[in-house]
C-alpha cells in the first residue's frame, strides 16, 4: 500500500465546512447532536484511559462528547468553525470542565508534536473534512504508538441498494454538512492503522464505532 494520501473529496472544503458549521452551532445540539448523543457515550467507553491521559478530540464541534470524557482525562478539543467552537466553551465554563482545552484549527494540519497523545477521538467528523485518509494519518501521527483512534461514523453500506441510494444523495448531505458516500477503507488506505474491531449499538444503525491502533493486536469491545 502507498503511503501517500490517495483520496481527495473535491465535494468538501475547509473554508466553506467552516461556514456552515456556524450557522449548524444554532441548532445542532437540539437536533443531529441529540441524535448521535448516546452512541458517543459508548464510542468513549472504548478509551480505557489511565488517569492523566491526554486525549484530542478533532471536530470537537459544540462539544457534546466533552462531558463524557473522565475528569482524570487532560482533554484537547479542536475545531475549524468558531460558532460551533463557542458552543462547546460555554459547556466548559458551565459545567466546569477544567481538564478541557479548546482550539481553533484544521484537524488536518495540527500544530502538535509526533505522538503528543494516548488517545484521538474523530466523532462525525471524518466524513465532514476534505480529505479523510489524510485526517488518519494526522491522527496516526499525533497518537502514541500504543494509543486508540476512536472513529464514530457513518461508512457506506455494502448493501448494494443502501449504497446505491447513499451514493445518489451524496450531493444533498453534502450542502447540509456532510458526505453519505465514504468507505471506511477509503479512509483506512495505506495510513497504516489496523481495525481492533467495530461495531454497531444496533443491528440497524447507520452510525458505526470503530478502534484504530498503530499497534498490531486484537481486543473486543467494551461493554
Ligand atoms: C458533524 S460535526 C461533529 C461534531 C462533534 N464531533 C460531534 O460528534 O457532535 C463535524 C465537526 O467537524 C468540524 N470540522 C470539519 N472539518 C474540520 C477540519 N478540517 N478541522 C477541524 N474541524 C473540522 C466542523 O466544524 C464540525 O464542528
């Protein structure tokens, strides 16, 4: 497999994701967050964290996963769109979340050192950025070589209809935010990181969870 990165979505851009994500800061929480809200809950319960571990949460958005996280946790969250961003600090200051830092950043471009975190958490955030196989390698190089990438999303189904109909609506889910058309192993091409496993919370779910390593083993999911 080549190390470079293959796949460009020519249909996603940072400077317009940036701007849509501000006008989405108004109402995300009350509707796709609070759909998503649960399955977050569980993609964190995959950390197995030690105290004191760091964790960056790219695409941290307003900040629904960020009460989830342990308070032994030191929390980085990064976003490209300050409305979402504003959203997420005043979590943090009503809440009290001492142990989160929020950014403003491309998730693709970060500005932190090589292996500078024991966990990265990508939340509906793969299928929103430009060039997903490139947000992999960021995560792989940010992670420790032990670390976990916790990827929550939705992948295209190999249900030929379903994935017919989610290639036809791509355009549309496109305008309003997001792709419907990704591949997991799309995102996966030659990044280097193996799948520790994946799951669904239910047999019909259009959101799956997934567990990225550097590391060459197998575990099985938390319960
Ligand atoms: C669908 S929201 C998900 C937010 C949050 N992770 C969640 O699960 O509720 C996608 C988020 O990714 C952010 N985003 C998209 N492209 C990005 C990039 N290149 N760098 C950083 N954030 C990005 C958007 O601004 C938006 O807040």
């Amino acid at each position: 497999m080549s190390d470079s990165h293959p796949q460009t979505n020519a249909s996603m851009s940072e400077p317009e994701t940036s701007k849509l994500y501000d006008l989405w800061a108004k109402f995300y929480d009350h509707t796709f967050g609070a759909l998503v809200h649960k399955r977050q809950h569980r993609a964190l319960k995959q950390l197995r964290h030690q105290p004191g571990d760091r964790v960056l949460d790219l695409g941290v958005g307003t900040g629904m996963t960020l009460g989830h996280y342990p308070r032994d946790m030191q929390v980085v969250g990064m976003d490209l769109s300050p409305g979402m961003l504003a959203k997420a600090q005043q979590k943090v200051d009503e809440q009290g979340l001492d142990h989160v830092q929020l950014l403003l950043g491309n998730a693709l471009e970060t500005p932190f050192a090589d292996h500078s975190f024991d966990h990265v958490v990508i939340s509906h955030t793969i299928s929103v950025v430009s060039e997903p196989n490139k947000l992999l390698h960021e995560a792989k190089r940010l992670v420790k070589p032990d670390g976990r990438i916790i990827v929550l999303n939705h992948f295209r189904s190999y249900k030929p209809v379903v994935s017919w109909f989610e290639r036809i609506t791509n355009p549309i889910f496109v305008k309003i935010g997001w792709r419907s058309d990704l591949r997991l192993e799309e995102c996966l091409e030659g990044v280097g990181l193996r799948v520790l496993y994946h799951f669904k919370m239910s047999t019909v779910d259009f959101w799956q969870i997934v567990v990225l390593t550097p590391r060459m083993r197998s575990l099985s999911p938390a319960a």
